[in-house]
C-alpha cells in the first residue's frame, strides 16, 4: 500500500509541477501617506511608477500562491507654506499574496491578500516655488525597511491579467521617533502577461 501511494504521489509531481508560471506586471501607483498627530498634514497623492515579475505556485483549482518583486515609485505631494512640496520614497516591495480564484479555469475574477515587505531604494524632498525649485535627498530621516499588507482584486483572461490592489502600510517610515508617526497608503493598478 506504501509502494502504491508513493507511485500516486510521484506520478502526480510533474502536473503539480506544470502548473507553476512566471510573469511581468507594471502599472501606476496613487501614493500617499499618513500621520497621526495634530494638525495633519493634508496629504495628496503621488502619481508613480510599479513594475516587476512575479511567481505563481498552484495550490488546488483554486487557490494558489503568488510572490512578486516590484519597484514602486510612492510617497506623497503636500502643498504647504507657498511651496509645492513632494516627497519621492522609491522601493523594492515584495508582496506575498495568497490569491482565489472563482473560477478554476484560468479566466475570470480572482480576490488576494497578503503582506508586503518593501525595502528602500531611495528617498528625496522637492519644492517648487515662485519659480524656483529645491531638492533635498532625506534618504537618512526614512527607515530603509517597510512592512505592510495588501488587498484587491483582478480579472484574468488566459495569460493577461489587470488587478487592483490598495498596500495598507504598518510600520512607521520616519525614522524620527519624536515626529509623528507616517505611514504609507497606495492604490495601484496593474497589467500583466503570464508565461
């Protein structure tokens, strides 16, 4: 019964196998962050850049697991004291989504979820004003680890794909403990082709 079974389980490795896919994916972030404390800053959005590959592991005929590396372009704009303010907070971000979909085909609608870990790439402050512009890299007042989560949805229709995904981000991203604490908060939209 034990040769059985393990004849079962070999013989069923290679389909498990051949389910596992690859792809690119790149879209538009809608960026900005948030601060506890008062007065809020008020916050808008940085329109910016998300692009990467990603992997799927089939998990049954509906389930499976998705890890993906990203850069993404987030931060804030802020318009403040006369001066059009933006704040450009580059990552590496890898998401790791568990990802249903309702139908098993391969084609239609999928939900995910999962948590996101980003690693800072770089980070800079501008300011446009009266004509003039100044820019400053604050690369050491931003913690180079970010942790957050990610949820939404996307269609699928053979190897194209569009998703929709907002990244609740958890941890603080100032590294000054005396200032408020800032998070992240980005919507983005997706395109992608598996193979």
């Amino acid at each position: 019964a034990l040769a059985a079974r393990t004849v079962q389980l070999a013989g069923g490795a290679p389909a498990a196998a051949q389910g596992v896919s690859w792809g690119v994916k790149g879209g538009v972030n809608f960026a900005t962050l948030s601060a506890d404390g008062e007065p809020k800053p008020e916050f808008q959005y940085r329109i910016g850049l998300i692009a990467g590959g990603f992997f799927t592991w089939p998990m049954g005929s509906h389930l499976d697991v998705q890890p993906e590396l990203l850069f993404s372009q987030q931060g804030a704009t802020l318009d403040a004291f006369g001066a059009d303010s933006t704040i450009k907070t580059d990552y590496l971000v890898a998401p790791i989504l568990v990802r249903y979909k309702l139908n098993s085909s391969g084609r239609g609608l999928v939900l995910f979820g999962g948590p996101s870990l980003a690693f800072k790439v770089s980070a800079n402050a501008t300011a446009d004003f009266g004509g003039g512009s100044v820019s400053d890299d604050i690369s050491d007042e931003i913690e180079s680890f970010d942790f957050g989560l990610v949820f939404g949805a996307g269609w699928e229709a053979g190897r194209l794909s569009i998703d929709g995904r907002y990244t609740w981000g958890l941890s603080r991203i100032n590294v000054d403990q005396a200032d408020p604490q800032t998070k992240h908060r980005v919507i983005a939209v997706l395109a992608g082709v598996r193979f």
